[in-house]
C-alpha cells in the first residue's frame, strides 16, 4: 500500500485539489483508495457527495490508533447531481473511501463555524504522536483494504501534519508560482525538513519530497517564478525534487470542484493528460495506464464495476 501525503506551510496552494483529483483518477484506474482529511479545516471532507457517512472520523482514527469501519465514510460517484456521460466511468472497481476531518463544530451562541483543537492538544501530550496516524493504517487490515491512502493536511506546522508526514511514503508539496507564494514554498520546505530532520535523532526519516508548480499560467512572472523555483534544489539541500508536470490553472479544475466528481471527468482531454502526466511522474509504475474515459481507452463492453482488478501495483519505482 502506497501511502502519500500532500503537505504545505501555507494555505490556498491547492493542496485539496491535488488529493481530490489524484485520488479520483486512481480510483477510476481500478485502485482501491483512501482518503484521510487531516486538516482541521474541513475542504477535502466537503469536496466529495457522501453515499455514506460514518459515525465518526478523523479524531477516533488518532485517539483510538486505529481505523475501523466506523471512522471510514464511502464517496458517491457519480453525484446524484451529475448530469454528464458516466457510461465508462467509475468501472474498474476501484472505490473511494474517505476519513472526514470531524474537528470542527457549529457555535449555536455565536453562530459561527468553530474550529476545535481538541485533537491538537490531545496529540500534544502524547510521547507518540508522531506515529498515531502510522499505528492506524500501517497494518494488514487496512493494507488488504486499500491499495494507496492520500492524506491531505493543514496548512501549517502541527502535530497534525507532522503525524501524517511520518505515515508517508511520499511528500508532494504544491508551489504556486508567483513571487509570495515561491517565498513560502522555500522557506516552508526548509521548515519542513528541519523540523523532521530532527526526529532522525529518533531513528525517524523524512520520506521522498517532491513538488509540484500548482495553478500555473502561461505569464512571463508565471514562467519566471516557476524557473527560480526549478533553481532551489540546492538551496532545499537537495531533498525537494519539482516535478516536470505541472498543473494550470484552467477552468476544468474548479468547475470539477463544484460538481463534486474528479477533473477528468469534467475534462478528459486536457485536463486528462495533465492529470495522467503528474500521476505518471509521480508513480512510475502507473506509467502507460489510463482511466477509462481517456481517449476512449476502455469500451463500455469491457465494464468491470464489481470486481477489483489493477493490472499495477503502486509502487515508487517504474
């Protein structure tokens, strides 16, 4: 099982996104995925229609150290309010399970949304939070379950983040390219690694980083950003890589966002081959697999919706 998680100092680089469609294209690939939404900011919990909503969430998943099926909620796809051709969507039998963030609560007095951090403060008394959200789903029940978990974070440093940092095989970390937000990416990146350097003392070790140029434009400050960003390998010691795929900021992304069901739904052309290509990079070994609705890749005679055969296994090595 493949375990990734997308991390930022900062918030709005589109970190959410990222997990959403990623974890939506692998699904229409036939692999089995779990999100986790671990920000206590609730976006990645909002994204997607539930078709069902278990009783609990993210908190119980921590505290109990464990994930069980009362903490795991499915996703809907398609939304009952789709009104597209979902004849070859959705067919390999893959599925796509979500963990809801479930920290934040409504203020009757107030009328406000509440942000709780109670499940911070718990973490901050543990002598092991750095491996509860490893001890939850690190094991045989739920790797027989799921072939990848995608953990979306907060956007800010935290017990949280670093829990779901040590969970993961992998980092991808979103950078936009304009000139507040490339500052960030770097001195964000620096943070990140000094602060999960220093749990190698621990016997801990920062997994794999890479980054990717999130909602790029094809502007001269666009294209100059995203080259001094390209420039900070050394600067970042070596341990960020960026990506060659880079997602723009097209109109496919957000309209996707508000019909709830994954971008290559909405796009399977361009979006599709940008969202093939990260996929691509970032995991060789889905390298040449397709969704099905990819340049009509898959014939609707060949539909499979009950049975889960990906003919690749998730690994990081092509």
């Amino acid at each position: 099982m493949l375990t990734l998680s997308v991390v930022a100092t900062k918030g709005g680089v589109g970190k959410t996104t990222l997990c959403a469609n990623i974890g939506g294209l692998l699904a229409d690939m036939g692999y089995r995925v779990l999100l986790i939404d671990a920000d206590i900011q609730p976006a990645l919990t909002r994204h997607f229609q539930l078709s069902y909503e278990a009783p609990n969430g993210l908190t119980t998943m921590i505290q109990r150290g464990a994930l069980a099926d009362d903490c795991i909620s499915h996703i809907r796809l398609p939304p009952e309010s789709f009104r597209g051709d979902d004849s070859v969507l959705n067919v390999r039998g893959g599925l796509l399970h979500l963990v809801r963030s479930d920290t934040q609560t409504w203020d009757e007095e107030r009328e406000v949304m509440r942000y709780d951090s109670a499940l911070q403060d718990w973490l901050s008394n543990r002598l092991d939070r750095l491996v509860r959200i490893r001890m939850a789903i690190k094991n045989d029940a739920v790797t027989s379950k799921y072939d990848v978990v995608i953990i979306d974070t907060q956007g800010a440093v935290g017990h949280l983040q670093d829990a779901a940092v040590n969970a993961a095989d992998m980092l991808l970390i979103p950078a936009k390219p304009d000139i507040v937000s490339a500052r960030e990416f770097i001195s964000g990146s620096l943070l990140l690694i000094d602060r999960h350097e220093s749990a190698g003392n621990m016997g801990y070790s920062i997994p794999p980083m890479k980054a990717v140029i999130n909602h790029y434009q094809n502007t001269v400050d666009s294209r100059t950003i995203t080259s001094l960003i390209r420039e900070q390998f050394i600067e970042l010691r070596g341990k960020v890589t960026v990506m060659e795929a880079m997602v723009p900021a097209i109109a496919a992304f957000p309209k996707a966002s508000t019909a709830q069901v994954p971008v290559h739904w909405i796009d399977p052309v361009k979006a599709g081959d940008i969202m093939h290509r990260l996929m691509w990079e970032l995991v060789p070994s889905v390298e040449g697999k397709f969704t099905p609705n990819h340049r009509g890749d898959l014939p609707v005679s060949q539909r499979t919706e009950n049975t889960h055969e990906p003919d690749t296994d998730l690994t990081l090595e092509a």
